[in-house]
C-alpha cells in the first residue's frame, strides 16, 4: 500500500483539503441558518451535501490519472452534471404538498445550492464558492424581512381576536382549522376575560397571527362556527393587547 504523500500533483495534497475545508466552512453556514429556522434539513445534512459535492469533483478531477494514456479519455464534467441531478432526489423528498398548500421549496432549494457551493469549492473556483454563499444570506434571511413587508405575500401576517369558552379544547379546533385552510399560525396571545360589559368569567380572548395565502375573512367566518367560539374580529388592529 503506498503512503499518501501530502504536496505532490496526486490531488491528495493540501490543495484539495484546503478546497474541501471550504465547502465543509461555506455548507456549515448555509446549514446553520437552516437549522436556526428548525427546517427538516439542517446542519447536518448541508454541511454532508457541500462536502459530498466537494469530494466527487475532486474525485472527477484527480482519481483516474493511473489510467489516463493513450486512447484514453476522460471528461470531468460529467460528474458534475451528475451531482446536479442526484441532489434532487434528497430535494425530492424534503417537499410536501398538503391541501395545495406547498412546503420545503426553500429547503430543497438549499440544498440544491448548497451541492452547487461544494462543486465550485471543489472545483477550484473558490471566489465562486464564496460569493453563491454571500447571495444565499442576502436572498434568504434578508428576502424574508422584505417578503413580509408586501401586500398579498405569503409571509406576510394577518390577524383576529377571538374569544372562546376556556376548558372545552377550542384552541386545538382554532389552530387545526388554520392549519387546514393553508394558513401558518406564528403568533398566539391569549387573556382571560374577567367579568364585565363584554365578558364573563370562562372566557378566553386570543389574538391569533396568521401567515397564508388563504382568504381571511373565510377563515373568521369557519372559526365564529366552531362549538364554544363566541366572537371572531377579523377587523382589529394588530398585535395583542
């Protein structure tokens, strides 16, 4: 068995572990702002991608060089053409698609950039590398604050007060409807009313938020019809008292 000899063109020097350091480095980012979010695939699994992809194109380049000589001919770039189209069976599986309502795109979207990341890491293109990495913070986190901020937007939240009888198991029934109408529920606030000209004792008022490209007002509407919900205000201002 031969030694492995670090420094010589065998594409097992420094060189190569200082390309895959970096594809570990630049995934481990992406994957800890994923986890940092609790997405189905996180640290873990994006750190593995960028450094997966990172080793097949140094495997591409480099491990076939004792059969290279005449009539022989290699074309590295069909390695990464295979990368791009075996990440997507991991993309594949981190999307749901529940009552037409669409989740994981942008986990799956990770890690399809994540597996990019890694190839140009790996690749020799570490100013690529860097730069797709840069983009991925300025799209993601910095994109979500301006999603939210417009109207009509997915991320952009909405939401009701509500009150209901306490001790009957409404707050379940509240979130389930939400859940089953496409909406995300990001904020609950809830306050027991004491007794006075619009409450009496038992009764809870909560203030719902709401993320969802569903309609508003048929949600107030399905919520007012659930058994022990007495008033639903779709109409107040938001945040909770």
């Amino acid at each position: 068995m031969h030694a492995l000899a670090l420094g010589e063109p065998t594409g097992q020097g420094w060189t190569q572990l200082g390309e895959l350091g970096l594809a570990f480095v630049l995934s481990t980012c992406i994957g800890l702002e994923r986890e940092l979010r609790q997405k189905a695939a996180g640290l873990r699994t994006h750190t593995l991608v960028g450094v997966g992809a990172a080793l097949f194109m140094l495997v591409s380049k480099y491990a076939f060089t004792d059969v290279l000589g005449d009539g022989v001919v290699l074309d590295p770039s069909r390695v990464a053409a295979q990368i791009v189209s075996g990440i997507g069976f991991i993309g594949g599986g981190l999307i749901f698609v529940r009552r037409d309502v669409v989740s994981g795109l942008t986990t799956a979207a990770a890690v399809w950039l994540t597996a990019a990341i890694g190839s140009a890491a790996g690749g020799g293109l570490p100013v690529l590398a860097v730069g797709t990495t840069v983009l991925y913070f300025v799209a993601v986190p910095g994109y979500t604050a301006l999603v939210r901020r417009l109207p009509g937007s997915r991320l952009s939240p909405s939401g009701l007060w509500l009150d209901y009888r306490d001790g009957q198991g409404v707050l379940r029934l509240v979130v389930a409807e939400c859940t089953t109408r496409g909406f995300v529920v990001s904020h609950l606030s809830t306050q027991h009313a004491g007794p006075d000209e619009h409450h009496r004792a038992g009764v809870v008022r909560l203030w719902i938020e709401v993320q969802g490209r569903g309609s508003l007002p048929e949600l107030a509407a399905a919520l007012g019809g659930l058994d022990g919900v007495l008033d639903v205000d779709a109409g107040a201002g938001a945040g909770a008292e």
